[in-house]
C-alpha cells in the first residue's frame, strides 16, 4: 500500500505506518523545513521506502505534482488537520483539499 499524508508536519504520524506494512509514503507539508524532515527520515531505517515535497495542499495543484512525479497512492491522509481548518472555518480550504 502506498499512504500520501497531507500537511505531514514531522512526518511523526508516519511512524504510525510502520506496522501497517505499507511500500511507500509520500508527505506533503507547506513548511520549508521539509527538507529537514527529508534528512532526518532518510537516516532512520524503515521497511518502506518514502519521498517528501513542499506543497500546500489546500492552494496547490497536488494532482499534477503527483503526476508530473509519477506518484500513485492508494490511500491519502490528512490526519488533524483537516478538522481543524473545518472547525476554524476554512470551508473552502476543506473543499480544496
């Protein structure tokens, strides 16, 4: 199973995957440090393999970065933050996303 997670902050919610037994995860986080997250996960040795982009989901065009990357996932997360921005109001943000 590939996992694309949305708004990946960390990637601390990615550990989560590791008894899931997916092949590969894809985080997708609007900070600039993701490039430090990249680093940091790449040191870890995980039993899948994973890539990360700067992006925000909620006003960039996810679709055609995955396509353009060649990047499929058969299952796409965005766990809390999704409840956030409909709590706060961001209706349109949810919409997007």
């Amino acid at each position: 199973m590939k996992v694309c997670d949305l708004y990946c902050g960390s990637g601390a919610d990615a550990e989560k995957w590791d008894g899931a037994q997916i092949s590969h995860y894809v985080g997708i986080d609007v900070s600039s440090r993701i490039n430090e997250v990249r680093e940091a996960w790449e040191s870890q040795r995980k039993s899948f393999t994973s890539e990360f982009f700067e992006a925000d989901p909620c006003t960039d065009n996810l679709e055609a970065l995955l396509q353009e990357k060649d990047i499929q996932a058969d299952l796409v997360c965005c766990l809390q933050h999704l409840q956030v921005f409909c709590v706060l109001g961001f209706d349109s943000s949810c919409e997007q996303i």
